[in-house]
C-alpha cells in the first residue's frame, strides 16, 4: 500500500511542480510575507520592519488567510477533476485501490504546500532577521519554526477539506464553489459569529467558558493559537487575546487539534469514496 501511495503523491507532486504551482506559491508566500512585515505598520506612519513579535503577529494573519485559501484551489478537483477527466475508472483498473489513490492525492498536495510553505516565509523570515540583528536569538528561531510547521499543517488540513469536497461533487465547477464557500465560512464568518453571539447575549459566564473551546472547531483559530498565545498584546492581538485570555492552551492541545484536522476531512473523503460508485 504505501508503494502506490508514495507512487501516487510523487506524481502529484511532479504534476504540480511542472505547472509551475510551486515556484508560483513561493513567490505568492515571500512577496507577501515581506510586504506585510515591512508595510505593515505604514498606518502608523512607520516603514520598515517593526518589532518581531508584531512581524510574527503580521505574518499569522497573512497566512490564515492566503494558506486555506491556496490549499483549496489546489486540491478541489483531486478526485473529481479524474471522475470528469474520465481517468478515475483507468486509474483503479490498476493494482491501486481507493484509499491509495486518495492518499497519494493528499500527501503530493499537502507536501507541495509544505515546500511552498518553508520556501516562501523561510526565505522572508531570514530577510527579517538579517534586517533585525537584535532580533537573532534562539527563541525568535523557535517562533519561525513553529509557524512553519504549524502553518504546513494547516494546509494540509485544508487539503483535506479539499479531497472531501471533490469526492462529494460530480463537477468541478462545484467543487471550486463549495471550496470557496468553506473558505468563507471558516477565514472570515466562523469568528464573526462567534463575536456575535457573545455581543448579542452579553457575554455571560458560561459562554465565556465555552468559547475558548469552540476556537478549537476551526483549523484556522488553532493556527492562531498556536502562534499568537505566546506574543501576547505584543502582537498587537490585543482583542483576539483578551477573548481567550481567560483560558490556558496547553500546546499539545493545540498541535493535537490541529493534527485532527489534517486527518479527519481525509478520513471522511476515504470514507465517502469507498463507497461510492464508479
């Protein structure tokens, strides 16, 4: 089995490289990343990079947004781009079965985003911290690769929000639609209504214990968590933290939430898969 997986996600990966997807989403990742950490306090009247814990906060943010949206896009049509292709029936005349085909599928896209991912904002965050010698010291380089290796998976967990789309439509057009309707609904309006509800019910006790644990039911939140927890207000977070910071996250709560999340809509997708029909 992990023959034809690995099989199956080199192919991705190579597809994805001669597409140029992977030069195109570094470039996308390190324009932006660098833009947003030298811009970024222009508001203020202040050009150039700021302090590290708010560069940091920036590129968090940077990446809740751009990451998922990106991880959808690339993978949407993993299994119904075959079906409307009319590859899928060739592909499984092989000695390959669903779960590997999915899962090649997954781990070639998810390791794609990863490269893009450590490529793009590695190459922006040695650029911050030549520009900030004060900066360079051993818990700044921990901070970098905890982004990375959380912001890898929380691309991998949007892939696989992804491959769970495209094995429950039977068009690709509506697979790029429902990818952008889950990116909507998590990036922008989950927290929007989470807000609301403590504004309208004014934020009684109860609420406000259960709040912090509702974070955990996005990826994205998770992502935040994980990388703003220990900025603070520095950050420039303020309101993100004072809504959770009644609460302490232990780490490998978090980490664990969002491995969960980078494997359950890919079990889901292997699931629905195997059941259905050619």
């Amino acid at each position: 089995m992990a023959n034809n997986t690995l099989i199956v996600a080199g192919k991705e990966f190579r597809d994805d490289m001669r597409n140029h997807w992977t030069l195109a989403i570094t470039a996308i990742f390190a324009v932006l990343a660098l833009a947003i950490a030298y811009f970024g306090a222009v508001t203020a009247g202040h050009v150039g990079f700021t302090s590290f814990d708010a560069t940091m906060a920036s590129l968090t943010t940077l990446a809740a947004f751009v990451i998922p949206l990106i991880a959808l896009l690339i993978a949407h049509d993993a299994i119904v781009g075959e079906r409307d292709s009319g590859t899928l029936p060739l592909l499984l005349s092989y000695p390959l079965s669903r779960l590997e085909l999915a899962a090649g599928k997954f781990l070639g896209h998810s390791g794609v985003l990863a490269v893009a991912i450590l490529a793009g904002f590695g190459t922006a965050a040695v650029a911050i911290l030549a520009a900030n010698p004060e900066t360079r010291s051993l818990a700044s380089l921990g901070s970098i690769v905890t982004f990375i290796a959380s912001a890898s998976l929380l691309g991998a967990s949007f892939v696989g929000l992804a491959c769970l789309i495209s094995v429950l439509v039977r068009e690709k057009a509506r697979a790029a639609g429902f990818a952008l309707l889950s990116w909507l609904m998590l990036v922008i309006l989950f927290d929007l209504l989470l807000l609301a509800v403590l504004v309208i019910s004014g934020g009684n006790a109860v609420e406000q214990a259960v709040y912090p644990y509702l974070l955990l039911l996005n990826p994205i939140d998770v992502f935040r968590l994980i990388n703003l927890v220990g900025l603070g207000n520095n950050g420039g977070n303020g309101i993100f933290m004072a809504m959770t910071a009644a609460h302490a996250y232990h780490p490998w709560v978090l980490y664990g939430a969002l491995a969960a999340w980078a494997g359950m809509p890919f079990a889901g997708a292997v699931l629905v898969f195997r059941r259905q029909e050619m």
